[in-house]
C-alpha cells in the first residue's frame, strides 16, 4: 500500500488524505492553515463534514450527491475548478479541487488504508461551471437555497420575498393542499382577507414565474380549488430524500446488512445540513415538519453509532453520540452508547468522566437523575 503521509506533508498546496470509508487519515499544515481544524478536531471527520463545501451557484456540493465521493469509491480521479468551501469559522473560501485516486485493483478493502489524496487550491475568481440536466433542487435543512440544473436561485434579489415564504409553507405540507385561508393566516396575519386574497394570487403567480426564469419549465405548483399544492414528483426535496434514505438504512440495519444500512445511513447525515427551514425559527408553519425531521434524525444517528459500534468504528461511534447528545442531552441512549465506545476504545477514564459531566448537565439544566440502566454502566467501568 502507498505511504502517503510524507507526500502530503510535502504538498505545496493544502491537503488532505482518505480511507475508502472517506474518513480522513492524514493533513498538511496548508489544510490546517486553510480550513482551521485543529489535529484533534479532524480525527476521525469525514470528507463532506471537514469541506462542507458548496457549488458557486448555492448547490450544496458535500452530500450523497457529490460525484467526488463516487468517483473515489469507484477509484476514478475526481476535481472541479471552482466551490467554496467552509472554514472552521464559518468563512466560505473560493477553492479548486483536485485529486489523487488510487485505483480499485491496488487497494486492500476495509484496511483504512488511504485511497486518496485531495488538493485544494485557493482561487479568486468564481466561474460558473456548467452543469447536468436536473429538476428543481429544493433545500429545506439548514439554509435554504433552490437550484435549478446546477445553477442556484438567488432567492434573495426576488423582489416578492413573501412568494419565497409561499414555497416555504407548501414544502412544509408536502403532498398536502394547503387550503388559501390557511396561507393568508400565516402569511399576513392581520391583513384585510378580500385584500389578502388578491395579494395571495399575485404571489402565487410571481412565484410560478420566478420558477420559469430559473429554469423550472414544469408548473410545480398546483391549484385544486381553493388550495395549493406543490407537486413532489416534479421536484427533489432533501428532507424527502433525507427520510427515505433513513428508512432504507434503519430497515437494513434490522435486516443485519451493516454495510447496506452504514451507506444509506451516512447518505442521509450528508444531507442534514442544519434544521427544517432554519431561517424560520419562530413561524408556527413548519413547527411540526421541523420537529418531526428532528426526530427522524436522532433516530438516524442512534442507528449510525451501532453500525460504527458493530463494525469497530468506535472512535465514530464516540463522535455520533457527542453530536446527539448537544442536540438532546436526555437521549440517555446514546450516553451509554458513547461509554460502551469508549471502554471498547481501552478508554475507561474518558468513559467515566463523559458519563460525570452529562450527569451534572442532566441534574442542573433539567432536574432529572440517570436511570437505573446507565447507572449500571457507570458502576461496570
């Protein structure tokens, strides 16, 4: 197997290396210096969650849909000329992406040993790359963009935000009609209803056009009677990719297809970029789809730290169950998991004193106590 650490180290741009599960192995100081990781910070991350990387035109680039990752995969040399990508602090950096795959033929499977090398290449300039043939692109997690064909929607210079907010209410009630009146309560609450009708039809009507200059021909919004609908089948939703892929990778994992249910289940945290329409904190509109996706996706990691538990990922494990547990600290599930990681890691110390700081957080924030079965952990190690 190639030794890889000595040509990184002395790669005069930036970069980074990977296993075949694309975890990174090993960095140079321009990647430290370039995305502001810390050693400690990377073990153990993930290409996507290390770049978080994005299209020129909005697209997120780091997720189940990255053709770099497939290529790699499938031992094909990967880069595109122009993304931005994301520094520790938030920053998004113009970058050019090369690579260096090994092939199929001389890698030893499930070594993690590196396959590939990537470069990363700061630019100036931003030029749109064409791209394939797509439908409408909807991304409801995290912020929310919309692209068309690889060319994102600036959403943000269309001169009827609340046209934006339309769309918005119908994802958040996918294959529902959302009856007029419904639309008027959320959106102008206290506004006159004739006049708020005839507001309605004119954003709705901006909102169809907005979509046809962007590229989208199919008429995705539906009229039936009073109500509106946005028609999924037209459409790619990440929230609706995001369940099904969940599904998939929970039903195999109860099927014991560990690798089968590992991949779908990763695709999906690829697209979990943040909460449902987080840009809406306070609408009462998307309350109930948010809390739902937010469920769904503690359900998903529950299942992707067995997966990395099984397979003797344990270091993964630890890191899922650290992610969930900010997210909901009275998840005790997943403070035993991370324990059980720890132990099988040789780390006792860290197992107890992970379990001491959440009982303490768990008693000041929220008044309750561990029970009786991570107690018996806790009295194990």
């Amino acid at each position: 197997m190639v030794n890889t650490s000595d040509l990184i180290a002395y790669t005069s741009d930036p970069a980074f290396s990977l296993d075949d599960e694309m975890c990174v192995t090993g960095w140079n100081d321009g990647a430290r210096e370039l995305l502001g990781y810390t050693d400690s910070e990377i073990c153990g991350m993930t290409c996507a969650k290390v770049l978080q990387a994005f299209y020129l035109t909005g697209e997120p680039l780091c997720s189940m849909l990255c053709e770099g990752r497939s290529c790699i995969i499938s031992g094909k040399k990967w880069g595109i000329n122009n993304c931005l990508v994301r520094h520790k602090n938030g920053e998004m950096i113009p970058t050019r992406i090369s690579s260096l795959v090994l092939p199929i033929e001389a890698r030893i499977p499930h070594s993690k040993e590196t396959v590939a090398v990537i470069i990363l290449h700061k630019v100036q300039s931003e030029t749109v790359e064409a791209a394939p043939e797509n439908p409408l692109r909807i991304f409801a997690l995290g912020t929310f963009a919309l692209a068309v064909s690889g060319k994102g929607l600036n959403v943000e210079n269309w001169k009827r935000k609340k046209a934006i907010t339309v769309l918005k209410c119908l994802i958040s009630h996918l294959n529902k009609p959302v009856h007029r009146e419904r639309l008027i309560e959320w959106i102008w609450p206290d506004a006159d209803p004739d006049k708020s009708w005839a507001r309605l039809k004119v954003t709705v009507s901006y909102l169809r056009q907005a979509l046809r200059e962007g590229g989208v021909n199919a008429d995705i919004i539906e009229t039936k009677g009073q109500s509106y609908l946005l028609r999924s089948n037209l459409v790619w939703i990440d929230s609706d990719e995001f369940c099904a892929l969940v599904s998939k990778g929970r039903e195999m994992l109860r099927a014991n297809d560990l690798a089968g249910a590992k991949k779908h289940l990763e695709d999906a945290e690829s697209l979990y970029r943040g909460e449902f329409i987080e840009d809406e904190p306070y609408s009462d509109w998307c309350i109930i789809e948010r809390e739902r996706l937010r469920e769904i996706y503690l359900e998903l990691l529950d299942s992707l730290a067995i997966c990395y538990i099984e397979t003797g990922s344990y270091t993964t494990a630890a890191r899922i169950c650290r992610t969930a547990l900010s997210s909901d600290p009275c998840r005790e599930s997943f403070i035993r998991t991370l324990m059980k990681s720890m132990i099988s890691m040789g780390r006792p110390d860290w197992a107890r004193a992970s379990f001491v700081s959440w009982r303490r957080s768990l008693e000041k924030e929220y008044g309750l106590s561990p029970t009786e079965e991570t107690l018996a952990i806790f009295r194990y190690i």
